[in-house]
C-alpha cells in the first residue's frame, strides 16, 4: 500500500513538475561552466593589455568614467574587480521592477560596464538584460516569468522534487538485493527492449544521481527561501560531532592611508595591497553620507565561501570590521558554502564536471519519466473494447 501511494504521488506530482524540472536542471547544467565560457566566448571584454609598471587608477575616478558610458538615468551600483594583471573591472547598473511579470519588464536596464583599470578607457557595454548567460540564469532561477511570479514557480517545484527524490528511491528498492533483481536496478542493459531500457534509464539513472540531486535541491532551496538558511545553520551545528575553531582571523588593528581623497579610494588599497593574489573582490557602492564603507574579498575566483570582508569607518579610515570564512561555526560556514555547492565549484573542475552531469540526468529524469507514463497509459481501442464488454454485462 505505502509503495503504490509513493508511485501514485511520484507519478502525477513529476508529470505536474516536470517541466519546470528540466528547464531548471538543464539551464543550471549550462551556468555550471559560464564563468569559463565568458572568457572564451568574450576575451575582448575580460582582458587587457598592460604592463606590469602601469598602476591602476583610482576607483572613483575609474566609477566616473563607467557612468559615462551609460545613458542618463542609469546609476553604477556594484564593482567586480580582478587584482590579476590584464583583466577588466566590471562596472554593474541595474534597477528592477519587482512586482513585475516578466522578465524584460522585472528589468528596468542591466547594464555592465567593462573598463580597462589602468587607462579609464570603456572597452565595452553589455546589455546584460539580454545577454546569453544572463538569460540562462534567469531561465534557471525564475524561468524569464520575473522575480514575484517565476522564482515561485522555481521555488516550490524544487522542493517538489526534492520531495520526489524520495518516493523515486521508495520505487527503486529492489525486492531481492541479489542476482538479476539487483543487476537491473544499478546497471543498464542495452539489450532490452526500448520501453524497458526507458524503464531502466529513469530506474537506474535516478539512484544515482539521488545524492548529488539532493545537495542541489537543498542548497537551490537556500536561495529560494533565504530565511531558513538561520534554522539550516542550527540544525548543522546540532548534528556535528565537532566543532572547528571559531577565532575569527587576526589582523593588524591600524589606519588605513589617506592616499586619496575618496574613502573608497583608500580602503580598496588597503586591501589591494594585503589580497594581491586573491581571485576577485565586490563592491556594492554606497551613498556620499555612508558612515562605513566595505570591501568583499573571494580569495578563489569561482568560490564565495573563502572570503574577507573588510568594514571601515568614513569618517576617520579606522577598520570598523574584518569578517571571514575562519570565525564562523560550522553550520555557518555550510551556509557560507551554499553557492560553493550548488555550482560544484567546492572542489575544482571535478566537481565541477559532477554537477554539470548529475544536471543533465536531472534533466533527463522528467523525459524518461513521461515517456515512462506515455507507455503504460492504455490504447484507446482496448479502452473502448473493454467498456463495450462492460456494458454489455450490464445489459444481460
């Protein structure tokens, strides 16, 4: 009985999903490797040409020249930054509609400003409201449906699935854990006919992508319902055996340099000079009256949780706060961890390879899986013939 209620439910909850399900799994496959793909699809924006004697100009003035290039009305609002030499500084504007439906509507403009940091020259304008991977990741978070209605939608399929992942396990169980019976729930045989390797396709290829698929379910849902990640936090805290070392990371109490007469200008410096080597760092600009200004540091390129990030007061250049990956408990460094995980960039290009492919079979789950009910549903004739011998008893 519980058997034929997880297959009813697995049944008619992944045809109701199914589609969301594949667009979500296959869009996130392709985003795996975007960061890789934008330098080889886009080398003139990402790279430029130097010298290693040339010194970067000040940010704000690198700031000004960026919102040059943008039309009237159009504000800067974060910086990317790349310490490496012969890489652009990428310029972000953006305003959005949030209540919109859509997603050329929830975008009001998305623009990035690629600019060379040791001439101030604007190598180039990319409307990224319309641009490949942009579009592939507001594919994967909202299907294009717009922040209000689309991430919903993504939201509640995800935990759908993650629910479905479950009850696919419940059906994959084999009866006997020996011979023929167990051969055929882990190993496919080409042999068969096409509606059983279909059957064994959707069998087989969900129990193994089964651990991987719920890491990302999980880790997705971090970033669909972001007030659970407190609770998330705790929970992991509570089921670990140990617990690392909280002291947070020890630096230098000292003034930063007045260099230069914008406190940004001095800080970003600061901490240019201590992170020389670091992947990237991220700058969201705040007013002219902001008492602090902030600096996030990612030590690796492709890995948001290896950070610094650096607070400093405006009004006398003291450091306010250094917050890093080192003080936090374990369960906030899961937290900390969450886009690591779920882009598979935690361990390199191998894990990287991982998510892309246990992506596609997600993908593939929902094709196999309608085909899987398309096959079994009854021909129309042997319906017909069957309430035709129906009624005919009825009759007599």
């Amino acid at each position: 009985m519980f058997k034929k209620a997880s297959l009813w439910l697995h049944k008619w909850l992944g045809l109701f999903t199914g589609l969301v399900i594949f667009v979500v799994s296959f869009t996130g496959a392709i985003y795996t490797f975007h960061d890789e793909l934008k330098l080889l699809v886009y080398p003139e924006k990402y790279f430029v040409e130097t010298t290693s004697k040339v010194e970067r100009l000040p940010l704000s003035i690198l700031i000004q020249h960026a919102q040059d290039a943008l039309p009237k009305g159009e504000r800067i609002s974060r910086v990317d930054l790349y310490p490496s030499n012969g890489r652009s500084w990428v310029f972000r504007a953006s305003e959005t509609n949030e209540g919109a439906f859509g997603h050329w509507n929830y975008f009001r403009y998305y623009k990035r400003v690629f600019v060379n940091p040791y001439t101030g020259e604007c190598v180039a304008v990319e409307d990224s409201k319309n641009e490949f991977f942009q579009l592939v990741l507001q594919l994967h978070m909202n299907l294009l449906l717009g922040k209000t209605y689309g991430h919903a939608v993504v939201a509640y399929s995800t935990l759908v699935f993650t629910f479905l992942l479950f009850t696919g396990m419940i059906l994959w169980w084999p009866k006997k854990w020996k011979g023929k019976t167990l051969k055929r729930s882990i190993w496919l045989n080409r042999k068969t006919k096409w509606k059983r390797f279909n059957y064994d396709l959707h069998n087989v290829w969900g129990f193994y992508t089964f651990p991987i698929a719920f890491v990302l379910c999980i880790t997705g849902l971090l970033f669909s319902f972001p007030n659970w990640k407190q609770s998330y936090s705790r929970f992991i805290d509570q089921i670990t055996f140990f617990q690392k070392d909280q002291t947070p990371v020890q630096e230098l109490a000292q003034n930063v340099i007045n260099r230069y007469d914008q406190p940004i200008d001095n800080l970003l410096a600061y901490v240019l000079e201590r992170h020389p080597n670091a992947g990237m760092m991220s700058i969201r600009l705040r007013g002219i009256d902001a008492p602090l200004v902030d600096v996030q540091v990612r030590l690796q390129e492709d890995r948001s949780g290896l950070f610094r990030w650096y607070y400093m007061k405006t009004s006398d250049l003291n450091m306010n706060e250094i917050r890093s990956n080192q003080g936090l408990s374990n369960g906030e460094l899961m937290a900390a961890l969450n886009f690591d995980l779920h882009t598979g960039s935690i361990g390199g290009m191998g894990t990287k390879i991982l998510v892309f492919l246990i992506s596609l079979g997600c993908a593939s789950l929902p094709i196999t899986g309608y085909i899987l009910w398309w096959n079994k549903r009854k021909p129309k004739g042997i319906r017909k013939k069957r309430s035709n011998r129906h009624s005919s008893l009825a009759t007599m």
